[in-house]
C-alpha cells in the first residue's frame, strides 16, 4: 500500500500529472527544466495510460531508474483486465490502444502491468519541501499515518473530498505537510490548504501540470 522515498538521494524532485499517453508533452516539460535521469527523480501521481496516443511509452517509464508511481485507477483497470480476461470495462475507459498494438507489443505491454502490481497506492516523500503524500484520487481519512489501513478503491476512484472543495466545505487532512492528487481533470491546478490536485487534462487538450518538490 505505501511506499516511502527519501529526497536527499536526488538533486531535484518533480511531480506530474495524470499523463495518460502523452509521453511527448513530458518530454518537451522535463527538457524545459533541463532534468538530468542522473540526479533527479521524477514521480508520477498514476494514470500512465489509456485515452492518449503513446500509452505504451508512458507504461514503460517504469523501467526507467529516475521514474517512480503511484498506481491509477486506469492501470487497476487494465490489470484486472489482462487478469480475469474480461477487457470491456478497460476498453470502454480509453483501453483499446492494447487491442490495436502488435502482438509483440501487447506481450511487453502484459509485462508492464504485471510490474504494477508492485505499484503502491501511496508514497510518503521526505524532502526540502516537506513531508508529502502523493495517492492518485484521494487520502481517505482525516489523518495520514504511516501504513495507516485505508480503502484502496477510495485511493484510486474517490472524488468526494474535491466535490466538497467545490462546494465551500474543506476538509482538513492532518500528519503531513502536502497531500498531492490526480485523477479529476481540471482547467488548472486547484489548492485547499495542503492539499493539491494537478490533473489538469493534458490527454483532453490541457496542460501537463509539473511540480518541482525538491
């Protein structure tokens, strides 16, 4: 469920958004703030794939030694898939990419999502910017605590603490700095408190949000 990372081992750290297949708008962002894969980390708040052109691409990142992740409701959705042989719920969701690789591609593709069982739903980064959580839709409790039991399927798919952003009600998340979400594409990146959502749509026509955290 957790994963914790220490920030001193990197020189910078960024954060970025849901990336769903735009694996070219990340690379013209980390070339813009001129990130080196050998002393910087970049993490990814889930949603790697489906909906976008090169989801392939943004899967394989995780072979990469300077990329680490959350997991997303999408790569939940195409592991259960690949696992029961039932792909209709990931195909309806932006999945069908899987469908029109090439054979050898969907084998590599099967193993990148095997990786993401290994995926946590939480990671709990120390760094010079604080203590800060990253899950991919929401932190469901008033407190963080390392290893706290929490509900996966809120983790992944809860969008009733932004809902009551929204609408005036701001519920406090205590035991750590900054908490950091993704999943709800919005316009631009919305802040309550310590708590920040940056999926700000790249995949529907919006900017890829990045944050540097260190």
């Amino acid at each position: 469920m957790y994963q914790r990372i220490e920030g001193k081992q990197w020189r910078h750290i960024w954060l970025v958004g849901d990336l769903h297949g735009c694996y070219q708008p990340l690379l013209t962002e980390l070339k813009a703030r001129k990130f080196n894969p050998y002393q910087d980390l970049l993490i990814s708040v889930g949603d790697l794939i489906d909906r976008g052109a090169a989801s392939y691409q943004c899967l394989a990142l995780l072979n990469e030694p300077w990329f680490a992740a959350i997991r997303g409701n999408h790569e939940q959705m195409a592991m259960d898939a690949v696992d029961n042989g039932d792909m209709s719920l990931w195909y309806m969701n932006g999945g069908s990419w899987f469908l029109d690789s090439a054979p050898a591609t969907q084998a590599d593709i099967k193993r990148l999502l095997q990786q993401c069982h290994q995926l946590p739903y939480i990671i709990e980064l120390n760094c010079e910017s604080g203590l800060n959580i990253i899950a991919h839709a929401d932190y469901p409790s008033a407190e963080y605590v390392w290893q706290k039991s929490v509900d996966p399927q809120q983790v992944l798919w809860n969008r009733g603490r932004l809902s009551d952003h929204f609408a005036g009600v701001h519920a406090p998340i205590t035991g750590a700095d900054h908490f950091w979400f993704g999943h709800t594409p919005l316009q631009e990146r919305y802040d309550a408190g310590n708590q920040h959502y940056i999926d700000t749509g790249a995949v529907f026509g919006g900017s890829l949000t990045m944050v540097q955290l260190q």
